[in-house]
C-alpha cells in the first residue's frame, strides 16, 4: 500500500514535471502556480517593470487596511494586473509580512511568467496580464487535508455541511472590502469542529456564493472522512479543523447581518462565533495536492497516503507536502 502510493505519486510527479512547476513547501508558502498559457515576459521588458512595479506598490502600500489588494500597473499590452489577498483573521501586521513574503517568493519561483499564483497560510498573491478583477476563478484548485480520521462520518459531515452554509451565507453577504467568515459548531464525539471561508471581496455575492458551493463541492476530493481539510481556488478558499486554527479576533467584525435576540438556545448544529480559548496545533501532518483533471481519478485514491506519518512529532506540516497542480478548468 505504502509503496504502490508512493509509485503512483512519483508517477504523478513525473507526469506534471515537465507541465508545471512542482513545489516541495516552504513552511507556509504553500504552492504557487506558474502559468505557461499566457506566455513569458523578458528580462527587462516594459511588463516586468510593470509587475515590479505593481508588486512593490503593493508591498509598500500603507492606506489598506483590509487585507485586500487588487492594483494594477501599465497600458495595453504591457498592464500588468494584481490580487493579493490576506485571510480574514489576520492583523494589519502579518497580513503585511505575509504579501511581502509572498512577493519575494513568487518572484523567484515563476521569474518569468506573465501569469502566477502563491498561496502562503494565510494570505494569496496572484498577478496576471489578464483581468482578473471581479471575476470568479475556480479553475485552479489546491487542497490540503489532515491525516486524522473522523470515527462518526455520517453527522460530523451533516455539521460540516451546515456550519459550511451558514459561514457561506455570511461571507458573501460581506462588503466589497471583506467576504469572509468564521465560525464553529459542536460535532460528534464531543467535538468542536471550526471552520473559515473567504472570497476576494471584489467578487459579487452570487459569485461569492457559487465559488464557495464549487469548493465545498470538491471537499469529497481530497477531505473525505477527515478531520480537518483546506480547499483553495483563486477566488475563494475554506479550511475546517476539529482545533480552532484562526485568530480569536477573526469574527470581531462580523455580526450576522440581522441577528434576531434568540430567545430559546439555538438548535444544532451550535454554530457560535464567541471565540475565547486558545488555539492548539495538534502534531500531524497535513498533507496536500493541487491536482490535474487528467489525473483526478488516481488524485483521488492516492490521497497521498505514500507518506508516513510518523515523523508527525516533528513539524506540524510543512516537510511532508507535495503539490500537483490542476491545469484545467473544470
Ligand atoms: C516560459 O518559460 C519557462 C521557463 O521559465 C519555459 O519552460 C517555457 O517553455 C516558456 N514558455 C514559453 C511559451 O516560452
Ligand atoms: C537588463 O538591464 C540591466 C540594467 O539596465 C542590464 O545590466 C542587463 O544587462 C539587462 N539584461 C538583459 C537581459 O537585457
Ligand atoms: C519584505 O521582504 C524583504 C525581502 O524581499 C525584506 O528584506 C523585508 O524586511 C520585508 N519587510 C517586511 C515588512 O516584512
Ligand atoms: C496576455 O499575454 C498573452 C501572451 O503574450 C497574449 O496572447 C494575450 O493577448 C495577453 N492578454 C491580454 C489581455 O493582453
Ligand atoms: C484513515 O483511514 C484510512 C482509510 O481507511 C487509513 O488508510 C488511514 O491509515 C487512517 N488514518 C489514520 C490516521 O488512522
Ligand atoms: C478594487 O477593490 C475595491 C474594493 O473591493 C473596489 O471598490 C474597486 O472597484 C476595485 N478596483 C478594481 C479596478 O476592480
Ligand atoms: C473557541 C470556541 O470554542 N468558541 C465557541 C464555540 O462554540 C461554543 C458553543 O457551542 C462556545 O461556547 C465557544 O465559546
């Protein structure tokens, strides 16, 4: 089992290697994507002096204080456009560093591609000379999934489900600065299960909306049955845990938007966005893929299971991932 997954997995590497480009993670740079459908720039050309500059207006910006970013640079042919975007709980501080980060790390693994995406933890950059505001993009898709197993598949899918739609019914209705939602719910077996989800705010509520069905859609591809899973396409991204993963500040600015006084306890699922204790990391790894449509059907069995889990004590889940990327639209 161990060795067939490995073979399978060192055949889906090899079949992508010479399509895409492959990356062994950074501690929280998770994947990046480089484009090869729109071409190359050159060394010096009027759209790399565009993108730096672009990139740097970005990294330099001191005005936005909402942790998204969708700026672009030049004319014509040469207009470079730019989406950065920072997960919803994270403070003015990190969500900077976070972009500067990726800037640097995305420049140097897609030094020439007119088209590029990074995800880190907690914030994305993507630069393209297309235009990419407020346009929903799910083509590209990278997940990420705890090892741990869920022993009560049945209800803690139902809560899942539930908590999902209600975050989902919250992020959408965001303003055009903020689509993002953060929440948990009591699952079996004595449980807290937690969840996030964020669109570009740039997106519309219907697009926000159908972006996040499509992904929570795909959970059944790489999180079946799992305790924690993370799924993430341009435009919107979810992640769920059975530990709480976000900041405590994350739903400080997001009141449902008209709460009755509830009267009576709330029936479960609890979905509850009071946040008081502290995360904890449990040790295991997450493991990850952005996958193929040519290979989705062996994607989906190998669940990357070829690598072992117990080297978990050491880090919580940066060593042990591995990324296909998905290359067309589905
Ligand atoms: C773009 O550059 C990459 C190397 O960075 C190369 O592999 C690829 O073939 C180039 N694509 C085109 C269309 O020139
Ligand atoms: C790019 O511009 C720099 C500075 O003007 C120059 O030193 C370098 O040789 C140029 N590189 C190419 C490939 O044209
Ligand atoms: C931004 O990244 C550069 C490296 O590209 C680094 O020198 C600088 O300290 C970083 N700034 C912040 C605020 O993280
Ligand atoms: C983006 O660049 C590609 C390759 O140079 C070009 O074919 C395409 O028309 C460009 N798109 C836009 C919107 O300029
Ligand atoms: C989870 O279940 C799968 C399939 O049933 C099994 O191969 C795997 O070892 C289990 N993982 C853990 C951490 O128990
Ligand atoms: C950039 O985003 C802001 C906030 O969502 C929006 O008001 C603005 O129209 C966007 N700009 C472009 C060029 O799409
Ligand atoms: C972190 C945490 O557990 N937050 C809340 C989750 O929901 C329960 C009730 O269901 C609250 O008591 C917690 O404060």
């Amino acid at each position: 089992m161990a060795i067939g997954s490995s073979r399978l997995f060192f055949f889906l590497l090899c079949a992508l290697a010479h399509l895409t480009t492959l990356t062994v993670a950074q501690p929280n740079f998770l994947y990046h994507f480089c484009s090869d459908q729109l071409g190359n720039y050159t060394t010096n050309s009027t759209y790399q002096k565009n993108l730096n500059t672009l990139l740097s207006s970005i990294t330099s910006n001191s005005e936005i204080n909402y942790g998204f970013y969708n700026f672009s640079a030049g004319q014509n042919s040469d207009k470079v456009n730019a989406i950065a975007l920072c997960s919803g709980d994270v403070n003015l501080d990190a969500c900077r560093s976070c972009i500067n980060d990726s800037v640097s790390e995305l420049k140097q693994s897609c030094p020439n591609q007119k088209e590029a995406i990074g995800q880190y933890d907690k914030c994305m950059l993507r630069y393209s000379n297309r235009t990419i505001f407020g346009v929903m993009d799910s083509s590209r898709k990278f997940y990420m999934w705890n090892t741990e197993n869920v022993s009560s598949v049945d209800q803690f899918n139902q809560v899942l489900r539930t908590l999902l739609e209600s975050l989902r019914s919250r992020a959408a209705s965001g303003s055009s600065l903020r689509k993002f939602a953060a929440g948990n719910a009591t699952a079996p077996d004595f449980k807290m299960l937690y969840a996030l989800v964020q669109c570009t705010p740039d997106l519309s509520k219907e697009d926000c909306t159908d972006c996040l069905i499509r992904i929570t859609g795909l959970i059944p591809k790489c999180c079946d049955r799992k305790e924690g899973g993370r799924v993430f396409v341009p435009s919107c991204n979810l992640r769920f845990e059975i530990y709480r993963f976000y900041e405590p500040t994350a739903d400080v600015e997001l009141t449902p938007p008209s709460p009755p006084p509830l009267l009576s306890p709330p029936p479960p699922p609890n979905i509850n966005t009071a946040i008081t204790e502290v995360p904890s990391e449990p040790a295991f790894f997450m493991h990850s893929s952005v996958e193929s449509d040519m290979l989705s059907s062996q994607d989906h069995n190998s669940g990357a299971t070829g690598f072992s889990q117990s080297k978990s004590e050491v880090e919580p889940f940066s060593a042990n991932e591995v990324s296909i990327t998905e290359l067309y639209p589905r």
